[in-house]
C-alpha cells in the first residue's frame, strides 16, 4: 500500500495532471475547433510543415482529410483523460490515454527536433502520467479503490 505522504502527493499529482487533460479538452467543444479550417486544422497544418518523415505524411494524407473527426477524437479524447485521472476511475487506462496523446502531440508538433524536447509540455505530461501509472495512484483516494476493495470483499465473503 502506498505510505500516506506519498499518497497524497501521487493523489494531487493525479488530480492536477486530470484538471489540465479535462481543461485542455473542453477548451476544444466550441464551434471553431473542428469546423472546416478551424483552429485544429489550422494548428495541425502549422505543426506538419514545421516536421518531416512518416509524422507528416500521416497527417498531411490522413489527419487533415478527416480534420474534423480527428478534431473531434482529441476533444473527446482528452476530456475522458482528465475524468479518468481526477475521479481515479479506471486510471491506468486514463494514464496510458495521456501518455498516447501526448506522445503524438510532441511527435507531430516536432519539439524532439530541439533540445531533445525538454521544455515541451507534452513530455512532461508523458512523464506525469507514466508515474501514475508506475507508482499505482488509484489506490488512494479513487473510485478504482472503492470499486476493488468492493470486489475483494465480495470476493472473500463467497469463500467462506
């Protein structure tokens, strides 16, 4: 079991990795997100010609043709994220969705090109959300430590 101290700064670590995930993805449920050369293809066409190899192909054959469904799944997608990861429901899962998206984020945006990236963002929203998958924070103070302490308890009372 986590020991308490650490526990609560891996619970605040979660919550607040969730409230920016949750922040970023309703930020994008407005009108001009996804519409027809809205904000997201407008920031997407601006990242691929900054990138080169397989990231700008991707984008410039697949991403961009379908902007707005694509539009759409990072919207949707980083909402989830953020809901996962403050309500520690299902948080390895809402971790791993962090870790997918900011790790797409960073390779289109091109940021490893300089630097290695590590003033970026995303990497360091990749590296928070490996640590809570790593250092298991949804069992503290979570939905998921409610849910499996329910089923274990069921578990043991239909042994007996």
């Amino acid at each position: 079991m986590i020991e308490n101290r650490t526990g609560r700064w891996l619970t605040f670590l979660r919550i607040y990795v969730g409230a920016l995930w949750l922040a970023y993805g309703a930020s994008k449920f407005e009108s001009n997100w996804a519409a027809p050369n809205g904000e997201f293809y407008q920031a997407t066409k601006f990242g691929a010609d900054s990138i080169h190899g397989p990231m700008h192909d991707f984008i410039m054959t697949v991403v961009l043709p379908h902007q707005q469904i694509f539009g759409l799944l990072i919207a949707y997608g980083e909402t989830l994220v953020g809901i996962s990861l403050i309500l520690g429901l299902f948080t390895r899962a809402g971790a791993i969705g962090g870790m997918f998206l900011s790790a797409n984020y960073f390779f289109a945006q091109g940021k490893y090109q300089v630097y290695l990236g590590v003033e970026s963002l995303e990497a360091l929203l990749f590296v928070c959300c490996a640590l809570l998958i790593a250092t298991r924070t949804g069992a503290y103070l979570s939905l998921d430590a409610l849910l499996f302490r329910r089923r274990r308890d069921d578990a043991g009372a239909s042994r007996t």
